[in-house]
C-alpha cells in the first residue's frame, strides 16, 4: 500500500512488477496526469517509477466504514483484515495510510494522519 506517488514514495516499485499496488483511484488518477502545476507536475510524480506494476487495487476516497472518527476507511482486497486504508486529503490531497494497529486499535499515527486529523 502506498500512501500516495510521490517520488519518494513510489521510487523502487519498479522493483516489485509482480507486486500488488493498493492506493486511492484519485491520487493515481491524478498522478497519472502529473496535475499540479510545472513544479509538482513534472518533479512530484515521475510515472516511470511504477510502469512497470501491472496490478492495482484502486480505492474510492469515500463512502468506507467510519473508524476512530475517520469518516471512510476499507479493508484492502487480498490482504489480512488489520491493514486498513484510511483515505486522508494530506498534501497531495488525495493520499491514504493505514496506520499500524494493535488488539484492533491504532498504536502510531504518521504525520499525515496526525494532519488529518486537526
């Protein structure tokens, strides 16, 4: 699962063309597109970077089960029940994480989600 395809979050996927991607259908939607403008367009998503994955798992940003006061999150197609997707307008804006869980309840927040949260 990737939380979104910035470079530095995507760079080495190539790696992996027989992984499964899970991600939000509206960040690789728009990163497909490199939107954003002549810096983030052309610097923030490089799509060579995961050309070579064959297989997504794309997700709705809404309309998941609500979950610790998260409006929408989903279980993920393939993988065990306690990895959740928790889709979050972070600074991509279409991004989505899956916070570490323990006895189902969350044990870390990463910076993202602790955005989303304010």
């Amino acid at each position: 699962m990737l939380t979104h395809l910035d470079f530095d979050h995507a760079g080495g996927l190539e790696d992996f063309p027989n992984a499964v991607v899970h991600v939000t259908a509206r960040e690789k939607e728009v990163a497909d597109a490199r939107v954003g403008g002549a810096f983030v367009g052309t610097r923030r998503y490089r799509p060579q970077q995961w050309d070579a994955a064959l297989e997504w798992r794309l997700y709705p940003f809404d309309g998941g089960e609500r979950w610790f006061g998260f409006d929408s999150v989903r279980d993920l197609k393939g993988l065990p029940p306690e990895i959740l997707l928790v889709p979050l307008a972070g600074h991509t804006g279409s991004d989505g994480g899956g916070p570490p869980l323990a006895a189902g309840k969350p044990t870390a927040v990463a910076a993202t989600l602790a955005r989303a949260r304010r």
